[in-house]
C-alpha cells in the first residue's frame, strides 16, 4: 500500500480518477489497508506500479510462505 500511497502523493487527482475508473468512491480507496485482489490488475494498468509490489504478500516465493 506504501507504493501506492506515495503515487496518489505524487501525483494529485488520481486517487478520485482511479476511484471512478473501478466505480468506487475515493473514501473507499483511501480506507483500504491493501490492494483488494478483484481490483489488482487494474489498479496495476492505472497506476505502472507492478502488482507484485502492490500486494507483494500475495506473490511471496513458495519456500518463504513454507519457512
């Protein structure tokens, strides 16, 4: 979420336009403590930031999950 957080800082207006693109309202974005799964690969195409590094707990290598 800090990658994501730091783009909204970085450039202004784009948390509403992402907002209305995935037809939320931005309170919704702003509440969100990780990328929601179902809103992850276009959240990825809005913003350029790659999905593993928006939910990089959902892409751990296997033997780091096992450990």
């Amino acid at each position: 979420m800090k990658k994501l957080t730091e783009f909204f800082k970085a450039n202004r207006g784009t948390q509403a336009r992402l907002a209305e693109t995935l037809g939320l309202r931005p309170s919704t974005i702003s509440q969100w403590k990780a990328v929601p799964v179902e809103h992850l690969a276009e959240v990825e195409q809005f913003t350029g930031i790659p999905r593993e590094e928006l939910l990089p707990e959902a892409f751990r290598a296997a033997r780091e999950t096992a450990a």
